[in-house]
C-alpha cells in the first residue's frame, strides 16, 4: 500500500453512465393540424366557414382513426377541429336559417 492513495477494499472506481438512446417521437398527423386550422378558420373568416366548417369534421374523423391506427401524435389537436368545425357548421347553419326566415318575413310583409 502506498501513502498516496488509500487502498480501501470496498473502493470501486465511478461508474460511468450512458445517456439513454434516442427514441424518436411519433410524428404529429399532418391531417390533425389541417383540421385544426380550418376549424379555428371556421370560426374566425366570415362566409368561408360554411365551407371549412364541413371540411375540419371531415379531416379531424379521419384524423383521429389514422391516429388510434398509426400511434401518431395529434389527438388533441383532431379534436379541437371537431369541436370547432362543429361550433361553424352550427352557427352558419343557425345564420342561413335566420337568413331565410328574414327573406320570408320580408316577402310577405311586402305582399
């Protein structure tokens, strides 16, 4: 034994640890966000959600059986395009509704 370096029995050099390995993340559905967006359009633009209304249900339902098929990301996000193209079809629904009993009050109150 030298004076230097004490020779503990029990003494181990450290260990060194690896990083964990790269695991890359799922991919967010492409589809998901496209909902999203036309769903938030839907509600935002005047007049063009009568068509992105329609069209953010369409892509957030295919959005979310590719999702629970694929495991990609993006559930969340296919849902907030529901939920929004179903609050623009509703409320252009409730305004061409209103439209049309405002034109047929006017028609008959012109008679």
């Amino acid at each position: 034994m030298s004076a230097e370096q004490p020779q503990d029995p029990q003494y181990r050099p450290p260990q060194y640890q690896h990083p964990p390995e790269y695991q890359p993340q799922p991919n967010t559905s492409g589809k998901a966000v496209a909902s999203m967006v036309t769903g938030i359009i839907s509600l935002v633009v005047p007049f063009v959600g009568i068509i992105t209304g329609p069209l953010a249900v369409v892509l957030a339902a295919r959005a979310r059986s590719e999702i629970r098929q694929s495991g990609e990301k993006g559930d969340g996000l296919a849902i907030t395009g529901l939920v929004t193209g179903i609050i623009g079809c509703v409320g252009y629904g409730i305004f061409v509704l209103l439209l049309i009993i405002g034109a047929i009050a006017g028609a008959t109150a012109a008679a």
